[in-house]
C-alpha cells in the first residue's frame, strides 16, 4: 500500500504504463548503491517502480534499467527476482504463523473436516507432498460445504517441512484458514506470491489456486 498522501499508481519502469501500488514493486538503493527490494514500501529514499512479476524484474536486470530510472549507477545482485520469490515465500508463511496465532488457522485431518462443516473456513491449506486419499477426501468435503457457488480455495504452496517449520509444529500437511483479518492477510500474501510467479503479469484477484467448487483432474498449485 501506498504511504500517507503519496500516489496510489506509478509508472513501472520496465512497461512504461502506470499501475495502482498494489500491483507494482517499489526498490530504492541502500548507502552502497545497491538495488534492495521494498516489499512493505516503507524504506527511504527515492524509489522505482516495477510490475510484480518475476518476468518483469528479471527484464528490469537484463536491460539495466534500474540505472537508468535511478539516474546513477545501480548494483544488483544476480537473481533479483529468485531473491524476491524467496522473501515472498517466506512472507507468506509468516502469514500462515500469525493466522494461528490469531486462531484462525486449525492443522490436522480431523480439525479441517471439523472446520469445513461449520462453513466459517477461507480456505484449505494442503502441503505440496501430501497423500492424495487425504487431499482428496478434504477437498470433496469443501466442495459439500462451499454450497451457493461459493468456491473454497485450496491452495498447495509449500512442502510439510516448510509448513511444519513455519508453524512450529510436527507433520503440518492439512490446514485451513477461518474467516477473519489475519487468514486475509495470508491470503493476500498467497495472492501476491501467486502473482510474482505467473509466466504473465496480472492484476489483483489473481490467485493460483485450486477452485474447490470446480474440481479439476490437473491441480494447479503456486
């Protein structure tokens, strides 16, 4: 989001085209002249503009446009936008952490059907490694409770390690987010991600997720 009283679009310096903040990335220089990333757009200095997309960043390298726009010399470091996937990856597990502790997120087979049948879940949460007769079984049970044509996501981002180590307990396959602030804000963070990923860039609402409302016989996963 934009700071106080600043714009609420800038103009991407890869494309050339404005865009609202929200589907731009903000980099500034540090005391050494090197290109540094602001997700959160807080850090100071002047700053560029480019479209939060991997594709995009990487461009931005290859043409050494962050000189041009920064008008001196840049440094950036190989793999800038690898750099970025990563900080966002782990971004968005740190979501998944404050969902819980927020109460907002419940773990395990048993609590997620639990869960799904009170219609009050945002979204499953299912490692990238997990059983298929698990994932399926959560996954039709979503599809009972989405009712209405409302589709409950299912969104397959991480392996049961990375869920396990993030949240800070064993064995972490099956999850599901409650409606509520902090579940938005991982979503939010799941969508960005989903967004830097993609082999194109898109605007908001983009998320890389498994319809549950409409099955699919190949998952996507972000």
């Amino acid at each position: 989001m934009p700071r106080k009283n600043e714009p609420t679009s800038r103009t991407c310096i890869v494309t050339r085209s404005e865009r609202p903040v929200s589907e731009l990335l903000r980099f500034v220089l540090d005391p050494d002249g090197k290109v540094t990333p602001d997700l959160r757009n807080r850090l100071p200095g002047r700053g560029v503009w480019v479209t939060a997309n991997a594709a995009m960043v990487a461009e931005a390298e290859k043409r050494k446009l962050f000189s041009r726009a920064f008008k001196e010399t840049a440094t950036v470091e190989p793999g800038l936008a690898g750099l970025i996937g990563q900080l966002m990856r782990e971004g968005a597990l740190s979501g998944l952490s404050l969902a819980r502790k927020a109460g907002e997120l419940v773990l395990g087979f048993a609590k997620v059907e639990a869960a799904l049948a009170t219609g009050k879940v945002a979204a499953l949460v299912e490692a990238t490694d997990a059983g298929a007769d698990g994932t399926e079984k959560l996954e039709r049970a979503a599809r009972r409770a989405a009712g209405n044509g409302r589709a409950i996501p299912v969104i397959r981002a991480f392996t049961a390690l990375e869920m396990s180590l993030a949240l800070g307990r064993p064995h972490v396959i099956h999850a599901a987010l409650l409606a509520g602030r902090a579940s938005q804000n991982a979503l939010d963070l799941f969508d960005a991600l989903a967004r830097f990923l993609s082999p194109e860039p898109q605007a908001g609402g983009a998320l890389l997720l498994t319809d549950s409302a409409e099955p699919s016989a190949e998952q996507q996963s972000v």
